[in-house]
C-alpha cells in the first residue's frame, strides 16, 4: 500500500518569500520596470549626449572666433596703417615718439641745455643732526606759482620735523624736504619735483616772529642756502628754430611728435652739433599687426578644425561635422581670405600678393620680405587689401560681429540646442512619472496576485492535511 500526497501551489522557498508571501512583488515589479524603462533611457542618454557634445563644441567654435576677431582690431581700420615712427640718429642726445598726426620727414636738433629742477641745500646746523631744535612758528612755502603754509610748533619744531611738515602739507605742489647730515652738521635739503626755470623755491616766515628764520630763502635773501641745482628750461632748436621748455618731454615743437631730451649736443656747428629726428611710417609695427593676424587665424584653425573632421581610422566624426553654422562660417572666412580687393594697384590686391598663402592645412603662411616690399612700394594698396570696407579684415571683422551676435546663426544655433536640451530633460521627467504610475499598476496587480496565491496556498496546506489524516487501506497479499 503507498500513500500519494498532493501537488503544492507554491514551494516553501516562495513562501518564505517577502516576508511569508508567495512572490517577492517588489523585486518582480522592479525588474519589470527597469526592462521597460532601461531602452527608453539609453536613447535619452545618447540624445543627451549628443546634444551636450554639440553645445560644448559651439562655445568652443565662438570663443575661437572671438579671439580670431580681436586680432582684427590692429588691421581693420584706415588709421592702423597711418601709424608714424620717430627715430633719433643719437639717442643720447634724445629719443622720440610719433603719433599717427604727425608728418613724414626729417629734422636736425640741438640741445644746448637741458630742463633741471631746483634744489636747495641749508647751511650746516654745526653739531646738530635730525633732532636739532630749530624754533616755531608758521611757514610759507611756494613753488612756481603756488603757495602753501606749514606750522610748526613744539611736536615737529626739529629739523627733522620740519622737514616731515613741509613734504607732507596740504598743497604741497611738489617740495620733497630731507635732512641730511655730514661732518659738518645737518643740513635741510628742499628739492623741487618741477624743472623749469619759473619753478623757484620760496621760505618766508610769516607769523611776525623770528623763530624760523634760519631756514627762509627768497629774493634778497639767499644767505641761509646753496644752490645745488638751479632751476632752468630745457633750451634747444629743431632745424634752425629756436625753442624752450620747462621740462626734457617736449610735445609742443614738432605736431604729432614727442621729443624726450636726455643729453646735449656740441658746441658749434660741427661734427656732433646736432641730431637727426626722422619721422617716417612705422611699417615694422604695421607687419607685426599683420602676423598677429596670421597667428591667430592659424591658432583659429587649429581649434576649429578637429569640430568638423572625420577620421577614416578610428570612423570618428567631429560633433559639427556637417552643421550648416559652422560650414556657412567657414565658407565666408575663405572667402574673405580668398577675395581680390580693389586696392587701385593690380599688383596688390590679395593677400597671396603681400605674401600671405594658404597651407594644404588651411593655415596661413606669411612672407615677411613680400610683405615689406608691399608695404615700401604701395603703403596705400596695402592699407586698402585689409581696412577698406571691402579689406579682408573689415569684410572679415563685419561678418564675424553679425555671426556672433545676438541674431546671429551662433547665437540662433545656441538656442535650438538649448532647446533640445530641455526637452530631453523634459522627457527624463515625463519617463519618470511613466515609470511611477507603471510601478504602481504593477505593484497592485502582482500584490493581488500574491494574494490568489497565498490562498491557493493556504487551501494546499489544508487539503493536504485532510488527505493526511484518511485511513490506510490495508492490502491483501
């Protein structure tokens, strides 16, 4: 005789699960939920990927173009290429600088004497040093046509002190006051900031009393100082015509150029007796300007460049490769490069006639002698090829402002990016609540399935013990 027991609904394993329940609802649920979700978040991701590839990309294409275009600036107008130079056949005798004002041509200068400012120095206090009393009362101090006053009482009656008060009282047009002291006692050293012959210095003390009076100095008396430096006008001619100056930096004699004296020349009229100012155009800055161009378009290219490549090797496509932005900026670039501008010469009218080419990597090339040929026989030509309206910088310096500008196709791009951007966080969001009321729809449905399933098990285990507790039926053998 055998005994047959009957067919569990669930295993004790699924019952021992999610606490007593027969499934683990959760874990189904959730893995339900991921696999639904899981393609829906991998396309959003590389949407999103893409996208922010692509907006990294458009800022680094804008802030290459805008460096590009700030080396436009030095080229790009008429008077970049009126810039004047100022040499000096002696440097030692003076140096120069020229304005764009100022007129070709050169100009013979001697300097017979140079500007200086007037220093006082005191007669010895004998024995004494810094500490030295000297005595109270009031100042008046003047340089030139200015005048201050200085007090002096028992806190700074020293000449030290004194010396303090008058370096720092208010409206003090430029009197540095020292005390120096030597072998012979301290001696007050007054010395005047302003050269020129109209800046004297003036003591007088003007309290009616006498404290002061051995550190006044003025017309008539002049006992109590020496003269150490007088002060005096910068004295000189340029070609032949006499001129003067209270101070060495002369800006006043020839218009658009500034004169900085430093020496003076000989006697006479021979060898040395004068030095030669030659103003002429400044073509050495201009070709620098030039290649700073040239640098910084090739910097340019190779910024760019990699944003719209493809490499066979690796089948890697650069993230704007194809964009309609950024081949459109490209394309008018070349073609400004490219331009033949009307200059009035036929000989120079495009940048390959100054000696600027294109490389096989689309960088630029310059030759330095072509371009200073360029710019000795034909300045005018040259200037036209870059700064006329339709000059290869100003076409280029225009297009550049409207394509980075608020309108601009940069800026429009920006925009349907940043667009695309929201929306693909829209959708993460709008996923999420799909993925929420999903979840919950499942959970319900699975946690009722639980339930049936729990029952049947209950009525198992029931069932079972019932069978269990049948009579054995004997059999004959």
């Amino acid at each position: 005789m055998s005994t047959t027991s009957p067919v569990s609904i669930a295993s004790s394993s699924s019952a021992a699960a999610a606490g007593g329940s027969v499934i683990d609802v959760n874990s189904i649920v959730s893995q339900l939920v991921s696999a639904s979700r899981a393609p829906k978040d991998a396309a959003i991701a590389s949407k999103t990927k893409t996208v922010t590839t692509q907006i990294s990309a458009l800022s680094k294409l804008k802030a290459a173009l805008s460096t590009f275009q700030d080396s436009l600036s030095a080229i790009s107008t008429p008077t970049a290429f009126n810039l004047q130079a100022a040499t000096s056949s002696n440097p030692a005798v003076f140096t120069a600088t020229a304005t764009s004002d100022a007129a070709a041509g050169s100009y013979s200068v001697s300097v017979s004497q140079l500007a200086q400012a007037q220093q006082l120095v005191s007669t010895p206090f004998v024995g004494g040093t810094g500490a030295t009393t000297v005595g109270t009362g009031t100042l008046q101090v003047s340089l030139g046509g200015t005048t201050f006053n200085v007090t002096i009482d028992s806190t700074h009656n020293t000449l030290a002190g004194i010396a303090s008060a008058i370096s720092s009282a208010p409206g003090n047009p430029g009197i540095k006051a020292a005390v120096v002291t030597g072998t012979d006692g301290a001696h007050l050293i007054l010395t005047s900031a302003q050269s020129g012959a109209v800046n004297t210095i003036k003591v007088t003390e003007t309290d009616g009393g006498t404290g002061l009076a051995a550190i006044t100095y003025g017309t008539g008396n002049t006992a109590n100082y020496t003269e150490a430096s007088q002060a005096k006008d910068a004295i000189f001619n340029v070609s032949g015509i006499p001129h003067s100056s209270p101070g060495n930096t002369v800006t006043d004699a020839v218009p658009g150029v500034t004169l900085n004296l430093v020496g003076t020349t000989a006697a006479g009229t021979g060898p040395g007796s004068t030095a030669q100012l030659t103003v002429s155009s400044d073509t050495q800055t201009i070709a620098t300007n030039i290649q700073a161009f040239v640098d910084a378009y090739n910097a340019m290219v190779k910024t760019v460049a990699p944003l719209g490549s493809y490499d066979k090797i690796t089948k890697t496509a650069g993230p704007m490769l194809g964009d309609p932005a950024f081949t459109g900026i490209q394309n008018e670039i070349r073609s400004a490069l490219h331009s033949v501008v009307n200059t009035g010469s036929d000989t120079y009218n495009t940048l390959a006639s100054v000696g600027i080419t294109t490389n096989a990597d689309g960088t630029l090339s310059l030759s330095k002698f072509k371009l200073q040929t360029a710019l000795s026989a034909a300045p005018a030509a040259v200037s036209s090829l870059f700064s006329s309206t339709n000059g290869v910088a100003a076409s280029l310096n225009s297009r550049l402002t409207d394509e980075l500008g608020a309108g601009g196709v940069l800026a429009n791009r920006s925009k349907t990016l940043v667009t695309q951007s929201n929306a693909l966080s829209d959708q993460t969001a709008d996923l999420d609540k799909q993925m929420a009321k999903l979840t919950q729809s499942l959970t319900q449905q699975y946690a009722q399935l639980n339930t049936l399933l729990s029952s049947l098990q209950s009525m198992s285990a029931y069932l079972s013990q019932q069978f269990a507790s049948l009579p054995t039926v004997q059999q004959n053998k």
